[in-house]
C-alpha cells in the first residue's frame, strides 16, 4: 500500500512539473516573439538614420563640388577684376545707438534702431539722418515687409513683452498695429525680411 501511495505521489509531482514547463515554454515563447519584434523595430530606425546620414553625407559633397568650380568665384566676388572700391563717410547719426536691433534698407534709405524707441533714417541722396516718430514699445526686432518697416515685439512703457507687430505708415507718420501678434510675447528677437513675410528668431519672454 505504502508503495501506491509513493508512485501517486510521485506521478502527481511529474504532471505537476510538466505543467510547470509547458507555463515556462509558453512564456519564453511570448518573451521570443517581443524580443523578435523588438529587434525588428530597431533594425528600421538604424536603417532610417543610415539613409538619413548617407543622404546629408550626398548633398555635402555636392555642395564640395559646387564650391570647387571655377564660376564659385565670380559668384562671391560680384566687383569686375581690377574694380576700385572707395569707402566715403557720411553725416553723423543724430544719437549714438547702444545695442543695435536691426538695420533695414527701404526704397534706397537706411533704417537702424537701437534698444530705445527712436530709429533712424539716413538718406545716401542728401546724405542726411532723420529720426521718426518714437515707437511704441522698445527692445523690439526689426524687419522690412513689402517696402514697409515692421517692428516686432518688445516691451511697453511698463516693461511688459509685448506680442504686437507695428508697421510705420509713411503717409501718416504712425505706428499702427495693421498685422496680427506673434503666438507668444518675445522682446529682443532677431528679424530676418524675406519676399513674402518675416521670420522672428529668438528672445526674452516675460520671465527673462
């Protein structure tokens, strides 16, 4: 009797460890499959970052072979072989200007504005600076769209940042707010003017 009872209890140990493998063959199974899938997903993003770099690694050398051709230097060099280059001085600005926000250049004048409220136009023509109307609000950026001056940002009297851009009306001599805010107050940015429309880079948000 003693004997039965032995090999019952020992049979049961054995379907018991069988069970206890076929949980464990499941789960390295599972373990497997994430791992294959794993590697699969990094497989595709060394592939996507070897084409980005064989890509980036193509246009530097076109842009190598670019620069070795001979016409490269006529195209830096636009001033005919044996041109003379003359310097010549100007008529004082009529205030200093302390950290220069922009320079702009409108219908043959030239516009510079500093961290105050005052800009300044020189006139090559008459050889002449005028100074218009203060602006608004200072430490902006300035730029010029469509043959128009455009300040962008800024701080107020009350030293708030402002989000505003103000364009100059020649005809009335006014900053008006004809264009819409900026998605965010900056003051301090840094204007680039292209054909169509102004890019702002840069600055300080209230919080400095």
């Amino acid at each position: 009797r003693k004997l039965e009872d032995a090999e019952h209890c020992h049979s049961v140990e054995v379907e018991q460890l069988i069970l206890k493998l076929a949980d464990t063959k499941d789960t390295l199974s599972s373990r497997v499959g994430e791992v294959e899938a794993e590697l699969r997903a990094a497989q595709q993003q060394i592939s996507i970052k070897e084409s980005l770099v064989s890509w980036i690694v193509g246009s530097l050398h076109e842009q190598l072979d670019h620069l070795r051709k001979p016409h490269i230097e006529q195209e830096l060099n636009p001033f005919p072989k044996g041109a003379k280059i003359t310097c010549m001085t100007c008529e004082d600005m009529p205030d200093h200007i302390n950290n220069c926000r922009g320079t702009v250049l409108i219908r043959g004048k030239v516009l510079i504005g500093g961290l105050n409220e005052f800009i300044h136009q020189y006139s090559p023509n008459e050889d002449k600076w005028s100074t218009l109307p203060p602006t608004p609000v200072f430490a902006f950026g300035m730029g010029e769209l469509n043959e128009q001056l455009v300040i962008v940002g800024g701080c107020s009297i009350q030293n708030v940042v402002t989000a505003k851009a103000h364009m100059f009306e020649t005809s009335s001599q006014e900053w008006v707010e004809s264009m819409p805010p900026m998605p965010t107050p900056c003051s301090n940015v840094a204007v680039f003017s292209q054909p169509s429309c102004l890019t702002v880079v840069g600055g300080i948000d209230q919080r400095g």
